[in-house]
C-alpha cells in the first residue's frame, strides 16, 4: 500500500504515534509519505520507503496569517496524485481531517483515494467540544472512510460528544518494546542525576495545564520527606517555568532537573524508578507506555483513558486528579518496597510486551486500511446537527 500520514510534527503522542506508525509501516514494505510543516522529530533514519513532503506557507499581503491548512491541503492532494496513494491517514480531526477531505475533492485521484482518521484525545476532548469547532470536527469525523480512536474511552466520548453516523474502531497507541526496554547498563548511568543515591522520579510530557506537571513537583516534595529523591522532567512547554517556580517555592529545585526535550527518552527511562504521570487529560498515556515498557511503575490519575492501560495495584497507582498525598504516599510505598518495585516492574513490561507491541497493533491498522480499501468511498447521508448540537 501507499499511505500518507499527516500529523503535528512536534513531541506531543500524536506526532509520535504518526511517525513510529509510519516506520513500521514503512518496514513491512508500504509506501509511506508524511505531509507536514516540518520533518516529525522522530522520522530518524529515512529509508527508500519512507518520503517527507513538506508543506510550503504562500506570503501574500490580503493573508493575515500564512494559511497553514490550505497548503498542508494543496500538498495532499499533489502527493496523492503524484505518489497514487491509497490512503490518506490524518491523525487528528481538525485540522488534518478537514484538510484531506478537502485534497481528496481537489485530487485527479479522489474516485481511488481513501481517508482514514485517528482521533488522539484533545482533537475531541478540548478543540472539538469547543463550540466553535464542534460541527468541522464532527463533518471531518463524517466524511472519513475509517475512522480510528486511541482508547475506548475516546470512542466513547466521541459518541457522547458528536453522534457519528460511523463506526469507530478502536486501534491502542503502540510502543517498540524492543527499543523500549530494560537496560543493564541503566542502573550505572544513574550517577549522572542521582549522584547521592537518591532514587529517580520521571515525567515527560508537553507541560501543556493538562499534564499537571507541577503536581509531580509537588509529589517529589512530599516524597523527599520520607526518602531521598530527585525528579527529571524531559520536555517543555507553557507550564515549565510555573513548576519550576513550585519546585523554589517548595525548597526542592536543586532536586528538580530539567532536561528539555529528547529523542531518546528511553536511556533516562532506563534508569528511573518510578514513573510520575498526573495529568488531568489524558485519552491514552503513551509515555507511560513506553515508561511500563521498559519496566518502570506508574503513578497516574484516574482521568478518562489511564485506567485502561495501568492496572493499579499491579503496574502502579491510580488515584485521582489532583490527589498529590495519595499520589506521595503510594510513589513511597514503590520506592520503599524493593520487591513490590521489582513486582511491578515485571508486570509493567510484561503488559507492554503482551497487550501493546507494535508487532501486535501496527498489523490492525493494515488490517483496517485493507477493509477500507475493499469498500466504496463513504458519502454520508445529508449533515444535519443531532440533537442539542445545534
């Protein structure tokens, strides 16, 4: 198959979805082009199979603003005429939905093209229950020919929230539990952070309100009150300079370490103890797939898709949004606890390994472009807003 991806190009999980869906994709012998703004920050090493497109901004004074989603639209449609691609895969609805429904009416090669989606969480959870975006993300969702969410709890609320006269499937986010995985030599590089033995608290994320990532700052402060700990946060974003000041505030900066952002986030995994993951959003929890994947505990919230991957009690905690004392206290349960670590370090790779491989989930997305490819193009009945849509 020929398959073009277009997805945000930046560390969020949808991006790094994208990108490692392509590269398998692209391993197992499809075609792949990726059509965005910039090269995904994980798109390391291109192969033959592998193509980047990158989409041009028009300057032109009547713009106020370069217009981003028509050229990311004009791009998808040259490159399905000049690659004859067979599917169009755009991870989140607004905008790249709307933008490959548009290429596809644009395309010479429309009749043969087929649009495939895969919602991620905030494109339905914040931007598309915004009333003002409501009824395109809904009209993106419809006009797809498949149409995938990340977690039953995203079908759910899709469901909920816009009544789509669709199916949607769900297909889990995927980690390479090969790269992904227990290191020897992790407990050595330790010294580099933990220079007096402390153990190791991790977060990754965009530092976007959702993460909460100055409840992490929070919890390592009151974990340090029973045992000594350190806290590495890998990524940036708006929220970095607040928990920082958290971190002054609460007398534990010099054991806060910030690392910016990574693309090899799995070294600092390999030699942390625990995996710290607070958000109040969270429609899947990738990172801390890829935390259980290589075999590190983690602490998390109760909030929409994380019950489905953490087994509390088994491969960490769960415990609800904003519960910084129950989140502390069961982190130094972990801590403390050397076989209940280890317990819980099994069980989360071992999870990882049986349930989210991509050897496993990549072969349901060709499964799914397959059944897609085998049906007429979708064209759905007349839009009109369902019920208290309007």
């Amino acid at each position: 198959m020929k398959v073009g991806i277009s997805c945000y190009p930046s560390h969020g999980g949808s991006g790094v979805v994208a990108t490692e869906l392509g590269m398998e994709l692209a391993l197992r012998g499809h075609e792949v082009h990726f059509i965005s703004y910039s090269m995904p920050f994980r798109l390391k090493p291109l192969s033959e199979r592998i193509v980047f497109h990158e989409v041009m901004m028009a300057s032109y004074p009547l713009f106020q603003f370069p217009p981003y989603t028509l050229a990311l639209a004009a791009k998808m449609a040259e490159v399905a005429d000049e690659a004859g691609l067979d599917i169009l895969h755009a991870h989140y609805a607004v905008p790249h939905a709307v933008c490959a429904y548009l290429a596809r009416q644009v395309a010479r090669s429309r009749d043969r093209l087929r649009l495939v989606t895969t919602l991620h969480g905030t494109d339905i959870t914040l931007v598309g229950s915004d009333q003002s975006f409501r009824s395109l993300t809904r009209f993106g969702i419809e006009q797809s020919d498949g149409v995938t969410a990340v977690s039953d709890f995203l079908r759910r609320k899709t469901v909920e929230v816009f009544t789509p006269r669709r199916d949607i499937a769900v297909i889990p986010n995927f980690v390479d539990t090969g790269r992904y995985a227990p290191r020897p030599e992790g407990p050595s590089c330790r010294g580099r952070y933990a220079k007096g033995g402390e153990r190791i608290l991790t977060h990754i994320s965009n530092f976007r309100a959702s993460k909460r990532a100055t409840d992490a700052v929070r919890i390592l402060a009151a974990v340090r009150r029973e045992t000594p700990a350190i806290l590495l946060m890998v990524g940036d974003g708006p929220e970095r300079t607040l928990s920082r000041e958290v971190a002054i505030e609460l007398g534990v900066d010099r054991h806060v370490r910030y690392l910016g952002q990574m693309d090899a986030v799995e070294e600092i995994l390999a030699m942390s103890d625990l995996f710290i993951l607070p958000s109040a959003n969270e429609s899947f929890g990738l990172a801390a797939l890829e935390a259980m994947s290589t075999g590190v505990p983690v602490i998390g919230t109760t909030a929409e898709g994380l019950p489905e991957l953490i087994v509390s009690g088994e491969t960490g905690y769960l415990l609800p949004v904003g519960d910084i004392e129950g989140m502390a206290r069961r982190a130094i349960e972990v801590l403390t606890d050397v076989r209940l670590q280890a317990s819980m370090a099994d069980a989360s790779r071992r999870l990882a390994v049986e349930g989210y491989d991509a050897g496993t989930v990549v072969p349901r997305y060709e499964r799914f472009y397959a059944e897609v490819l085998e049906r007429p193009a979708f064209i759905p009945p007349p839009l009109g807003p369902p019920e208290g849509l309007a």
